[in-house]
C-alpha cells in the first residue's frame, strides 16, 4: 500500500515539474528576444517547406492614385496615398491576391490584403483600395485582364491605400498582410 503512493506521488511531482518547464519555456519566447528568434526560424523554415513569401521593394509614402485603371473607389485621383510594392520571393505563385476586374469597376477583395502602418501618430490597420500588377517605372499595369489574379514568382504587384500617405521624412513601419498568411514587415528611415 505504501508503495503505491510513494508512485503517485513522484507521478505528480513530474507533472508539476513538466508545468513549470513549459510556463518558464512560454514566457521566454514570449517576453524576450528569444521569440523573435524562434518565430523568425519558424518562416525560415514555412520557406524551405515551399510557402510563399513577400518582400516589400520598395514604396512610395505620399503619391496619388494610379491612373487609368478606373479605379473610382480610391478617391480623388489628387489625394495623395501610400504607394507598397511587393514581390513574390516565391517559391511558387500566390493565387488570390487581387480578385477584381477594372474595366467592370469591381473592387479589390478586401479580404486578401491588410495594410498596417506604425507611425508618430499611432498605429493602424488599412485595406488597400488598388491592387494591381506592376511592370516598370513608366507606370504601366494590367488594366483589362480580369483574370490575372496571381502573383507569380519574382513579379512585383503594387498596394494603394488611400488617405494613408505618410511624411517621407518621418520614420515609419509597414506590415503587410496577404493572401495564404504570408506577411513582409518594412520601415522607412528618411535620407
């Protein structure tokens, strides 16, 4: 009889040794910089395993509209917005990241994409209003294929959200949230 509570006893103890082990584990990944390691090699390896990733190439913090694309939605073509350019890193193609035709006038789908700008004033989350293929400076896109909804790998697609413009000498950070959970983080530095 003795025996086996001397047994249930050491059961216990172990449980309550495992609980605390992993209490401490938990609050090491999330109190310390030993998170940001972990999670980062977590999308490293989300990459190796043949996820999508985005990279931020480039923005542009304060610039109107796209032209000629008829997108109606997005205001005033004289409002100036924030301008993101991402790029698929691969490996594969993104589907669904635009899910609107401009010469129908549909708009982007809202639920693909989230915008979410930290700057002085605070911190927010905004939808892009225009999501369209980029090709070059000359500012050219995709303006009638109501079918070309994919971001293949190493093209780049430009984001513009309105009434988001931001100070281009001021310091700010992006996050952008995409299709199939991919996400890039960006700041800005002026100079």
């Amino acid at each position: 009889m003795q025996a086996r509570c001397v047994r249930a006893g050491i059961a216990r103890l172990a449980a309550e040794a495992a609980l605390l082990a992993l209490s401490v584990a938990l609050a090491l990944i999330t109190f310390t910089p030993l998170g940001s390691y972990v999670l980062g090699g977590m999308s490293r390896v989300q990459a190796a395993a043949g996820h999508p990733m985005l990279d931020v190439v480039g923005i542009n913090p304060e610039k109107p509209p796209p032209t000629g694309l008829g997108v109606t939605w997005c205001g005033s073509e004289s409002e100036p917005g924030l301008w993101i350019f991402v790029m698929n890193l691969g490996p594969g193609d993104l589907g669904d990241v635009a899910g609107w035709c401009p010469s129908q006038g549909n708009p982007p789908n809202e639920d693909a994409w989230l915008v979410v700008i930290d700057n002085s004033s605070g911190r927010y989350s905004v939808k892009p209003c225009a999501v369209v293929a980029w090709f070059d400076e000359t500012e050219r896109y995709i303006s009638d294929d109501c079918f070309y909804n994919s971001l293949s790998e190493g093209e780049i697609w430009l984001l513009y959200v309105r009434g988001a413009a931001q100070n281009p000498t001021s310091q700010f950070s992006i996050e952008v949230y995409g299709p199939e959970s991919t996400s890039v983080k960006y700041l800005h530095r002026p100079g």
